[in-house]
C-alpha cells in the first residue's frame, strides 16, 4: 500500500478541456476573414440556420431576446453579440473594406455581397427571430397609427382632443418608422466556408455561451412568460390551454424568488390584463415604479 503523500497532478482534466478550447477559440479567430454590419431584414439573402447547430427555435427563447432588447436596448455593436456568417470570400463584394479593428461599431462597413444565395449562419437565430417578430409588430402599429391619423385629419371639426390626438400620433409615428429604419441593423464575423468544418470549428463556433452572462429581473421573467401565455391564448388550445398554463406556473418552484411572480399567476384576471393592456402598451410603461413585480399584485 503506497502510504507517501499525495501530490498534485499536473493533468487536471477541466484545464485539459479549457486548453482545447482556447486551441477551438484561436482557430476560431485564424478563420475570420472580415467583420462588419448588415441590416438582416432588408437584405435579398435568405438566412439558413441549423446548418452548424441543430438546435431547434424556441418561442421562449424569442419572447425572452424581446423582452431584453425592450429592456436594455439592442446592443447590436457589441462585439460579442456579432452575428456568426460562414461564407466564401469571393461571394463578398466589398471585403478589402472589412478588415477593421473594433473599435468603434459605428465604424463598421457594410458588408455587400455578390448574389442573393443563401447566407450560412452559426449563430444568431434567436436574435433574427426576435427582430422579425419586433417588426411585424411595429408594421402593425404603423398601419393603426396611419389609419387612425387619416381619420383624425378628415374630420370636419375637429376638436381640441381631436388635434392633440393627432399630434400624439403623429410624433408615435415618427418613431415607429424610426425603429423600423433601423430594427434590423446588427454586426457580424464573418468566416471562411474553406476552413470550417461542420464537426469541429463549425459545432464550436455555433455554440452558446457556457458562462453566465446575463440575469433576467422579475419584471423581465414575467413580461416574457405573458408573452408565452398570450401565444397560447391566442393558439388553438384557447382559454383552456391557458387556464392549463397558468396553473403550471402558479405551481412551479417553491424558491422565495418567485414568490411575488406566483401571486400574479393566481390572479387569472390580472394576467388577462396585463396581457391584452399593459403587454401592448410598449417597454417605457414598465419602468415606472407601480408596474413592477412589486406592484402589480396589488393593482
């Protein structure tokens, strides 16, 4: 029986596997051949998921980028967030002019391509999910604004609440077209389609983050989950799938967490509103004091 001290080993297997992934991250890096920006819901190029990824969209997954995007903006500039393209480089038409450092996204090129194929992502379709759903939304309000804006303007006599109205909506309207401008603008690496592999650097690239990097509030769990049940009010389970669903929710967990969070879901009549008014209302309604978790129990 060996009875001598035991030493350290110097092959700790969660060093191995973190040096095999700076290895995947530096090779990674060697097969970027450009960075910039593009808007992804105007481009003719249809976006094609799965291709590194196999993992499917979820509609939770989207009502939660939502609600972040709602809540602390888009970020589209990060260079973290930047979308993943694994392309050719001779489909990309400017890419002396991609070349750049990170310094400032707002310096980032446009990227232009050669034809309107189909573009490879790695990552992102969660993102692209969010921002479409965001501007069917925003499409939505713009046809009701207008509408309501023409009705207003062919009044015979219009009233002191008529023309402040019209005011309201006309300044809304501007910033509705304004979103709309810009919703889809996001950055984006692009890689060389010679380089990775779907196994190996392509599996890696396309992977989540593996360390925790953002903490949702209470107001922003409950905004994603109404969001989720509103989807299954208005599918084709209706009422009873939502009662079903609400139920789950007023059960889930026992953590003191989400005490406050459950004393919403047992009121069936204040998740009906907070859903079909509040939700509607847009992100700036929530911010205010009496709209938070804390409040809404008491409403």
């Amino acid at each position: 029986m060996d009875t001598r001290p035991v030493m350290p080993t110097t092959t700790v297997p969660s060093d191995k596997l973190a040096r095999q992934t700076q290895q995947m991250d530096k090779a990674i890096r060697t097969a970027q051949i450009g960075a910039g920006k593009l808007n992804i819901l105007k481009i003719a190029n249809k976006l094609k998921f799965g291709t590194y990824n196999e993992r499917p969209q979820k509609s939770t997954e989207v009502n939660k980028m939502i609600t972040s995007f709602e809540m602390n903006g888009r970020q589209w500039f990060k260079e973290e967030n930047a979308l993943a393209i694994v392309i050719k480089s001779n489909r990309i038409r400017n890419l002396e002019d991609l070349q750049g450092e990170w310094d400032d996204a707002d310096d980032l090129n446009e990227v232009k391509f050669v034809d309107e194929d189909v573009l490879l992502m790695a990552s992102g379709q969660h993102r692209v999910a969010a921002l479409r759903k965001m501007g069917e939304g925003y499409i939505g309000e713009k046809t009701a604004l207008e509408k309501r804006s023409t009705r207003l303007a062919q009044s015979a006599n219009p009233s002191e609440d008529d023309v402040e109205e019209h005011d309201a909506i006309r300044a809304r309207l501007a910033v509705v077209l304004g979103e709309l401008e810009t919703l889809g603008t996001w950055s984006v690496k692009l890689y060389n389609q010679d380089v990775i592999d779907k196994e190996k650097l392509g599996g890696h690239l396309s992977q989540n983050q593996t360390l925790h990097v953002y903490g949702e509030t209470q107001e922003e769990k409950l905004i994603s989950k109404l969001r989720d049940l509103k989807e299954i009010l208005d599918g084709e389970g209706g009422m009873d799938a939502f009662v079903e669903a609400l139920q789950v929710e007023t059960e889930r967990g026992n953590d003191t967490q989400n005490s406050k969070l459950r004393k919403v879901w047992k009121n069936a009549e204040l998740v009906l509103v907070l859903m079909n008014s509040v939700l509607a209302m847009g992100p700036h309604y929530r911010h205010r004091r009496e709209l938070t978790v804390n409040g809404w129990p008491t409403i």
